[in-house]
C-alpha cells in the first residue's frame, strides 16, 4: 500500500544497514516514523511495545529476530533461547510462535556456518508469503463484496464495519479485513466503510488513516455504535481480522469484536473473518477455555495518546486519580457467530470441517 505516494511494506530490510526496518505504529496516524531494529532487545520491544502490531506482521517480525540471533550466534543453545526470548513477548497472537517454530525447524537441521544466510532467506520467504496470502484473501472477499452489491441500487455502497485494525500495516502488505476493501475499492466498487474506534489503543485511527490514503470513504464511529447502526440497516456485513482461530472456527480478536458479533447475529449481519492459514491454532478446539488473553499494561486504558492543538503528540489522563484499570487485550467469538471465514484458498464456514476442507494436509499433520 501506499503512504503519500510511496509504496511501502510494514516491515522491510535494509542490506546496506544489515537490519530491519519498520514503521513505528506507536505515533500513527499522526507521525510516520521509520526505526531500524538493530538488536535482539530491539525485536523484543518492538513486539511487546507494539511498534509492530498485528498477528501477520509479528510473526513476520520474530522471523528476522531468528535471522539476526543466528548472525550473532547459530549455536542450537542460542537458537532455542531466543525462542523462548521472543515468544514470550505477545501470548495470544499464534503467529509469533508459528513462524518461530517454522524457523527452528528449517535451520536445526543445517550446519552452524550455514544458518544465518538461511534464516534471513526464510525471513524474506515468510515476508512475501504474508503479501500473497493477503492478496488473495481479498480477492476471496472480493466476491462476497460483489454479491452484495449487485443487489443494491446503482450507486448505493457496500456498508462495511470493521473492528480494530486488520489493514496493511497489521501484516506486512494489504491486511486481512482491508484486503477485499482495497480490491474492491479499485474495481470501482462503491464503499463506506464503518470504523470502530476500537479502544483503548483506537487502532481505528490506524484503519481510517490507511482508508483514507487510499481514498476509501469511511466514518469512524465509538465502539458502542456499531450495535445501533445494525438496527437501522446501515451496516450490510461486518469484516474483522484474527489473532488466533481454532480448529473448529473459534476467532480470538481485538477485545469488543465478541460485542459485534453479538449485535451481527441478533440483526442478521453477515459476520465474516479474515483468516490466513498461519493464524490457525490446529492444536486448540475451544478458544474461549483454551486460548491465553493478554492482560495488558492499565495506562492503555487510564490514559489516551493523541495530537494536542499545539501539534505535539501528547498523552492525558481520562480517569481520576486513583482508579485502576483493566486491560484484556483479546475476546472470543464463538464459532456459531461467525457466518464465515474468509482465507487465502476462499470462504468457509466457522467449522472443523470448513477449515479441514480447505487446508486438509494441516488439520492431518495437527492430528
């Protein structure tokens, strides 16, 4: 996608630098900040302080960290420390232990000496696998968009919501949700898009700025509101993204995505899931027993960053002095509220059997 003009991936890496370059989400939509990840502590704070966010783009993420221990050092010991080192850092999104796992299980099997040009190559690998995986979910979302259409009226848009951030800078390149947006937008197919605030890091600012560079119509709109607009026939599908899915179609997501689907199922919304094939926790049935949920640091919700009038980006207080806060980063969604699941080998339902259909050789491999 492209930021004023320019294409840019999420994450990309600089061979004079010898290092990763990502853009720092923590002061978007206001700033656009470019950082070279340089060390081992870098990966680390880029992942748990979400200067990368997104299941898609932290996997990628942990995937150069593997390149960057084996070129310090590609003993197995180190290896399996960094492991555990990165993995620790984000506990829900599946990703992150998935491409480190793809990582351990290429490069122990190679010579020392042959590890570090092998890792940054399968760093590269799983990069452009996330773009291509991407495109084609949006094309595979791209049909659901132009089935609604063709039902409305010349020149009505398609109303979509769209909860937290599943866009572009959320994977390496076109985003999960996004992705049938932008390919709908460019076949010229008309779009509003709703767009939770999704607090409390409103990762719906990071939608609407990627939106609106691309010149999408969208209004952002408070989480309570996506339940109202239901009600009144303003909202023809909701699209959301994943941090991890189980093998029976359980979505865990941006906390307040459980509250859409609640309100999509009562007022007969068509609930739909961008899910690539890494974000599938084949190992887990039932998401809401099963799957860890980030607490996270209170500030997030005691405290809002934003653009002051003077044009600083600053941080104030919205709660009194005093009072705690709680921070669950994630919810569950029932498989039975999801109508379907849309991934890069197309649409299924939220079922065991759905997500075994498309991806049989998975579902085998996790039996």
């Amino acid at each position: 996608m492209k930021v004023n003009g320019t294409h840019y991936r999420s994450l990309w890496w600089d061979d004079a630098k010898g290092a990763l370059q990502i853009i720092d989400q923590r002061w978007l939509p206001h700033d656009f900040r470019v950082q070279s990840v340089e060390t081992l502590e870098d990966f680390a704070a880029a992942i748990v302080e979400m200067r990368v966010r997104g299941a898609p783009l932290i996997g990628a993420t942990a995937a150069y960290g593997m390149a960057l221990a084996m070129k310090l050092d590609p003993s197995d010991a180190h290896m399996n420390k960094v492991w555990e080192y990165l993995n620790a850092t984000r506990p829900t999104a599946i990703n992150l232990r998935w491409a480190l796992n793809r990582c351990q299980a290429a490069l122990l099997p190679l010579a020392e000496a042959d590890r570090a040009a092998a890792a940054l190559r399968l760093a590269h690998e799983i990069a452009d696998e996330d773009v291509e995986i991407n495109r084609n979910i949006g094309l595979n979302g791209l049909e659901l968009i132009r089935d609604i259409a063709a039902k409305k009226p010349a020149g009505e848009p398609v109303r979509l919501l769209t909860h937290c951030n599943a866009g572009w800078i959320a994977t390496v390149d076109w985003g999960t949700a996004t992705s049938p947006m932008y390919h709908a937008h460019d076949e010229g197919i008309p779009l509003h898009i709703w767009v939770d605030e999704t607090r409390p890091r409103n990762q719906g600012a990071l939608t609407s700025w990627e939106l609106g560079s691309h010149g999408i119509p969208h209004t952002y709109i408070t989480d309570n509101a996506g339940g109202h607009l239901m009600q009144n026939g303003q909202v023809d599908m909701v699209i959301t993204g994943t941090d991890r899915t189980t093998r029976r179609g359980d979505v865990c997501n941006k906390i307040g995505t459980y509250l859409k689907a609640l309100a999509a199922k009562d007022n007969g919304v068509p609930f739909y899931v961008a899910l690539p094939s890494p974000t599938i926790d084949w190992t887990v049935d039932d998401g809401v027993a099963d799957i860890p949920i980030e607490e996270r640091n209170a500030r997030e919700t005691t405290h809002i960053q934003g653009l002051a009038p003077d044009g600083q980006i600053g941080e104030v207080q919205v709660t009194p002095m005093g009072t705690p806060g709680g921070n669950p980063a994630f919810d569950v969604t029932p498989n039975r509220l999801v109508t379907g699941l849309i991934t890069e080998r197309g649409v299924c339902p939220a079922t065991a059997e759905g997500l075994a259909g498309l991806f049989p050789e998975m579902a085998q491999a996790a039996e």
